[in-house]
C-alpha cells in the first residue's frame, strides 16, 4: 500500500487545524507535516496512530485513494454574514468541509432512490426574474411572493422541513465559528446548501437564518461574493433580509394581523404575532416600521423598550421553543441503516472511519448509532438496494 499525504492535509483542514496546530498536537515541527502532506517522508508507526486517534479514522484511511481533492464549491459563491467577512480566512476549512459532506451524501445516496431536486424549478423562475431591468426591490418581493407559493408556507415552523423536501441541504455545524451564523452556497454539481452553526441562536432568529440564506442562493449565486467591496456586501446583506422579512411575514396578511396592536412601540404588543408568524419580536416591529404602520417616534421608542427589557438578548418564548434541527441528512442515515444496508461496523471496514467522523460531519447525536449496533450481524450490504428516501 502506498502512503497517501494529500488526506492528512484533507483531514486537518476538515478540522480546522493549521499546519502548526497539528504539529503541535503531533509533537513534530511545521514542516514534518508539510512532508507529510507533500508525500516527501512517511510517518512512523506512533505518529500513524496520533493521526487516526485525532481525526477519528483508521489507519488504513491514510493508504486509501479518496476522491475528496477537488474543492465541490469556490469561496467566491460562498455568502457568509455581513459580519463574518474577517473571518474569510476560513474559508478554506469550510469548502473543504463542504467536500467531505458532499462526498458522505453521494456515498449513502448510492444506497437510495432518492427524490428529484425540485429547488431547481424555483432557480429557474428567479433566474427570469432577476435579470430583468426592473427596480430592485420590486424584483425580491416578487421573488418572495413566488418562494412562498412554491415551497407552500403555510406555517413558518416548518420552514425547515421546507426548504429540505425541495432538495436543499441543511447542517448544522459544531465547530463552526462564533462569530458566524450561518452560509449557503450553490455547488458545481448543483447542490444547494445552509450550514447553520449550532450555538447562541432561538427558534425564531434560525427561521429567519433559513430564510435569509435562501434569499442568497436565490438573488445572489451568479455574483462573486470576493469581490464586492464593504458597502456592495451590506447591500446584498440587505437584500437578503429584506427577501427573509417578505417570505416570513408577507404583506397583506400581516398588515390586516397588525391590528391586534393597540401599542406599536410596546415590544409586548407583538407576542401573539410572534406565536403566528414564528419571528422575532424586532423582526415584527421592523417589518411594521418599513411598510408604514408605525411612525418613526415609535420606532424609536419601541428600541429603547427592547434595550431596557433585555430583549436583544433573549425574547419571551425563546427559552421555551427549541431550535428546530435538519432531518434530511439523518433520515437518509435512518433509511439506509434502518434496511440494513450498511452496518456502522462497515463504516470502519470499508470507509476506514470511525462512528464519531459521521458524528462529528453531520452534528449527530453522540449516541446515534447505538440503536443500531445489536444486530449488527444480520446487516447486508448491497449497493443496489432500492429504497425511497420520503
């Protein structure tokens, strides 16, 4: 067997480490692991054994010819916050993150018939809509209006569930930086992903976080995101919001709802519309403010409400409504363990990883295979089973 460098570099920048972070971790120097990396010198039996135990695989990974050396997306199609733009020097880590999970999912959808992408039937209707020369605004509350229809919102709750059943990918990323919330991007194979963080965020603030990102992968995936200057990306973060605001609390329905508010700077007023529309109270507010249903005054006032009641921090019902979590990626898991189609001891046999690399790529459950881990011996592993995924 021939000793493969390129999947250390894949692995530690799957995790997140710099060369001098693993050398750290390895007790080596910086360019021992250039070496490594480069196919220049290979690791001795003590330090083969540090590698797998730190990324979670066997050793036999680091001899096997995976194809995960081609970035699936570039960092210019990746939007990433407003707020996050220093933190572009990720950038690298997050695309190669991107590879092992596109790579994982065409590696258990080879199990399964799974359903049409029909995310590319909405593309296709923005794309007519975006090109044309119109006011801008105009064209991101047409591209709502369209969104909302297509993906049949009847109740923002099941935004999630969605925008999944259409055909995009959403994660949630544990290690995913503080300071990001989230980021979409639009594959080269044409796979549309949201990768949530996992930390800090309500109910409320994730649903809109879905709506925002797929605001991007609708207005935004043919412009390059390393090119625009500060202001250009406030602009498409704005349009982005402004798209997140429209599907989430459309115009109509909410202006015959904002009726029940007797008070608009009073931040209590908005509970029961929080209840219905499932966003925040200052998204409310906002929404109300820029279609002219309160007055600037009140807008003012009702800020220094939030500010005193503690409300930019957590919101009544936040702590009451947990975050709603993706269920694509782990019913595929389900369908293809459920039918026994793959053991997780196939996992280490025949991928060369660990239980805790699937853990730790799809934000499982750390007791996610345990279910299946008994009746391990009548798992069968035949490729061109058949089985629908919804």
């Amino acid at each position: 067997m021939k000793f493969i460098g390129k999947n250390v570099r894949e692995l530690r920048e799957l995790n997140g480490l710099s060369r001098k972070e693993l050398a750290t971790k390895l007790n080596v120097t910086e360019q021992a692991i250039w070496q490594y990396e480069n196919n220049k010198t290979i690791p001795n039996v003590a330090i083969f054994s540090q590698l797998a135990h730190i990324f979670n695989v066997r050793t036999q990974y680091f001899f096997k010819n995976i194809d995960i050396d081609h970035y699936i997306t570039s960092s210019e199609h990746v939007a990433y916050r407003a707020d996050d733009r220093d933190s572009r020097k990720k950038t690298k880590f997050e695309l190669q993150y991107l590879n092992f999970v596109d790579y994982y999912i065409n590696y258990f959808e080879s199990f399964l018939k799974v359903p049409q992408n029909n995310f590319v039937n909405l593309q296709r209707q923005v794309d007519k809509i975006v090109n044309k020369t119109i006011k801008r605004q105009h064209i991101i509350s047409v591209v709502a209006e369209i969104s909302r229809s297509f993906f049949n919102i009847q109740d923002n709750r099941k935004l999630m569930y969605n925008l999944e059943n259409a055909g995009i990918y959403i994660l949630e990323r544990k290690s995913l930086e503080h300071s990001i919330d989230a980021y979409s991007t639009l594959t080269d194979n044409g796979r549309p992903f949201i990768i949530l963080g996992t930390e800090r965020k309500s109910a409320v603030r994730r649903t809109f976080d879905l709506a925002h990102e797929l605001g991007h992968l609708l207005l935004h995936k043919n412009i390059d995101m390393e090119l625009l200057d500060k202001k250009e990306y406030q602009q498409i973060e704005r349009e982005a919001n402004d798209f997140a605001a429209q599907l989430l609390i459309p115009e109509k329905k909410f202006i015959a709802d904002f009726q029940i508010i007797s008070h608009p700077s009073n931040p209590l007023s908005y509970l029961q519309l929080k209840e219905k529309y499932y966003v925040s109270i200052a998204a409310l507010e906002l929404r109300a403010y820029r279609l002219g249903l309160l007055n600037y005054q009140q807008n003012r006032y009702f800020y220094a409400r939030i500010s005193k009641l503690g409300y930019k921090l957590k919101e009544p019902f936040d702590d009451q409504w947990a975050p709603i979590k993706p269920g694509r990626i782990k019913a595929m898991l389900d369908t293809v363990f459920n039918n026994r189609l793959l053991s997780p001891t196939d996992l280490s046999n025949q991928l060369y990883v660990s239980k805790q690399f699937l853990i730790d790529l799809f934000a499982l459950k750390n007791n996610y295979f345990q279910k299946y881990e008994d009746n391990s011996s009548n798992f069968y592993s035949v490729k061109n089973n058949i089985i629908n995924l919804f």
